[in-house]
C-alpha cells in the first residue's frame, strides 16, 4: 500500500532525542531518511547503555534504539572539505534537512540553511535547538531536563509537599519532536504549492511554555503561580489515583454525574448528595476532606475489584501499570504496540509501534534502527552516483565509514565523486 510521505527524502543530521524522534515520525509515514552520524562514534546515544539490545559480536543501546527505527545509517566526516561537500550534494537530493546543532555551528562547514538553501532554494530546513536561533539564550545548549526546570513544567510535577520533579521520560524532547514533524508537513505543503522552502526554527524552551497548557492559562487568569498536586488535578476533583489493596488504581472523574456514580459504585451514596460534594467546585474546597474518605473506600479491596465496579458503572479508571504490565496488557495487545522488526545484525528487535492508524496510507517502519554505517554505501551510490571504488577511496581517506561490502557492479561516476 501506499504511504502518506512516500517520495519524500529527509537528511537527518540530528542526534541524541528531539530530531531523532521528528525524523523517525517521518519515516513511520514513509519518508526515506538518510541520517547522517559520525565515523566510529556515531549518534550519542548508542553510547548511552547499558541496557543493551545484544547479539553475536554486536550491540545496540536502547535508547538509541527508540528514536531511529527505519532509517538510513551513512558515516560521514561533516568537518572534511570532502565530507561537508557529500552533505552539501545529498542535501540537493532531499526535500527536507533536520539538524539540532548549535547555533550557528554548521556554517563553517557551508551546512546552515543559507548555505544548503542556495544550492536547493525548495529545502525545508528545521533546526532544532534548546532556545531558538535569536535571544539571550541562544548560543546556550540545551537540554530535556534544564528545559523542564527552566519551562516550569518541574514546578508543576510532584507532590505537594515535595521538592520539584521532572517527567519519566524526556517529554519536552519528544514533543519538541512531535512539533518539529507537524511543522516539517506544514511547510512541505507550502513548497508544493510555492516551490519555495523554508527555514524552521525550533527551540525545546518555546515548545515547553507552549505545552504548559491550561496551566499557562490558569496563571493568566489569576495571576498566582500553579502549584503542585502530585497525582492530583489542580481543578478536577477527584481526578487521582488512589491505593487500593494491592495497588494503585487512577480514577478521572470529570463531571458531576461520574462523580455520582463513582459513589454509587463505591456504596458511598451519602457523598454525592453532600453539599460539600456535589458540586466540582465544592469538592475543589473540600478535596482534603473528600479525599480521606474515598481513600479509605478504595484500601478496602483490591485493584482488579475496583476497576470492574467502575468500569461497569462507567467511571473513567485504570490500573497504575509498570512497564511490564503496559505490554502485557489485552487491549495494548490487541493493538500491536509492541513490533518486531528486522535488524541487520541482531536479528530481530523489540520495539513499540507509531500510533497513528490511516486507514488509507499505513504509518509504521519496516527495519530496525540501524547499525552505525550500515548504508554509506548504498545511498552513496544509488542517490549520489558514486562508484563503488570511490566509495572505498573515500573510506580509505577516512571521509566515510562503510559496514557494507562493495556491490558486484555499481553505477558510473558523477561530478559529486
């Protein structure tokens, strides 16, 4: 079948999260991505294990392996005359460039936007960064966990009566990422229709104020600093999780008539109809009080017995899952989350699925991420023409790196070799 990004070609000169993840969405919806890593290093984040996915005489970190599925691996030296010259000419092959180095970092090797753009003017050209390409903080870099502090979002995460906490994953990367692919499409429509590319300019600072959300909106409107709930909601009540007999079980009541039935189920009636209660702002006054007494409910039974009395009474409610029981879990089955995709050296990975479900144009990868350099080789010639012998002089000289083995016959030379 065909897929939503088919016949788009992206260079991926990003590395650790952020443009990693805003390119790997664009290969889930069919772009071709050619990324663009270090000889003998590589991105990061192959470094950054264990744990490790391992095989005969090979290993890949896990964290690299999350945000690379169905790419390209092509080793190239970006700060040898020869090498910025291979970027510059794959660069006129592709539609799209993503690249998170500092500012102003890539110039000197001819690779920033103005460089790129003049020798292919319709290049969609994002750049990700911590602060963005002007300001104060631009020549800063930056980093998830600095950006959650200085975003606001480790003010708003924790308990009550405990220090600032930051996310369990790196959420201002990953949606930094999630952006940064919504603005890619956006300005690839403009170019279809225009010819004209475009410069993106994504900072993780800006995406994290933006994602503050009705937090942002509820400090507009008082003028007083949101505080933290821990698992609780600032205007939502009872909106928590609570511990049950052998666990923890999160309850989302969001409107009057499931906090009704919440009781019901709980053979706590007396609560709804308390004036203390019955109303979302009532219980907003009286949370401490409201909340003792369903706490006490719920430590009466077990998890699995909550969750069938809720469910059957239609309150929105869910079992605080490990890992472990995430993928076990029937309808996270059912779904196919969990994906097992070929890899050159290690057979067959482990990896979670892209989630968006077109009825018309499949999303999803088809290979596992890949090891370093795998494909030097074959995008050097196929999309640039080289032969296979100017391939291995440039390896030689230690321009790129190749962990393929020269093909039986090879297209001519181009004026790129």
């Amino acid at each position: 079948m065909p897929r939503a990004l088919e016949g788009v070609r992206v260079l991926d000169l990003s590395r650790v999260l952020a443009g990693p993840w805003a390119t790997q969405l664009l290969a889930d919806l069919g772009a071709d991505v050619i990324k663009i890593e270090r000889p003998g290093e590589g991105d990061e984040t192959r470094a950054w294990g264990p744990p490790y996915f391992e095989g005969e005489g090979a290993k890949e970190a896990a964290y690299y392996m999350a945000a690379n599925r169905g790419k390209a691996s092509v080793c190239i030296d970006i700060a040898s005359p020869q090498g910025g010259k291979l970027v510059t000419a794959l660069a006129t092959k592709c539609d799209v460039v993503v690249e998170n180095f500092k500012v102003g970092a890539l110039k000197k090797y001819g690779l920033d936007y103005a460089g790129l753009s003049a020798a292919n003017p319709a290049l969609v050209y994002c750049s990700i960064t911590g602060f963005g390409q002007d300001g104060p903080y631009a020549a800063r870099p930056g980093y998830d966990f600095a950006i959650q502090a200085m975003g606001g979002l480790m003010s708003l995460t924790g308990e009550a009566d405990g220090p600032p906490m930051k996310a369990g994953v790196a959420v201002t990367d990953l949606m930094t990422g999630l952006y940064a692919a919504n603005a890619i499409q956006a300005a690839l429509r403009h170019r279809d229709r225009t010819g004209q590319g475009q410069h993106i300019d994504m900072a993780l600072l800006d995406v994290q104020v933006a994602t503050l959300a009705n937090q942002a909106l509820s400090f507009f409107a008082t003028g007083r600093n949101p505080t933290r709930y821990g698992n609780a909601h600032p205007t939502v009540v009872p909106y928590q999780s609570f511990t049950a007999a052998d666990g923890d079980i999160a309850v989302a009541v969001g409107n009057d008539g499931q906090f009704i039935r919440l009781c019901v189920a709980m053979d706590l009636p007396h609560l709804a109809s308390d004036p203390y209660f019955s109303t979302n702002s009532a219980r907003i006054a009286n949370r401490a009080a409201l909340i003792t007494q369903l706490q006490a409910g719920f430590a009466q039974q077990p998890v699995a017995y909550w969750l069938q009395r809720l469910t059957a009474a239609g309150v929105p409610a869910g079992p605080v899952n490990t890992v472990s029981q995430v993928f076990a879990d029937p309808q996270v089955i059912h779904r196919g989350l969990r994906i097992d995709l070929p890899h050159a050296e290690l057979g067959s990975v482990a990896g979670v699925a892209c989630p968006i479900r077109l009825s018309k144009t499949p999303a999803g990868a088809q290979t596992a991420p890949p090891p370093l350099g795998y494909d030097t080789r074959r995008v050097l010639t196929e999309v640039l023409g080289l032969t296979d012998e100017a391939v291995t002089a440039l390896q030689a000289a230690k321009v790129v790196e190749s962990r393929s083995a020269p093909a039986t016959s090879a297209p001519s030379p181009t004026a790129t070799s």
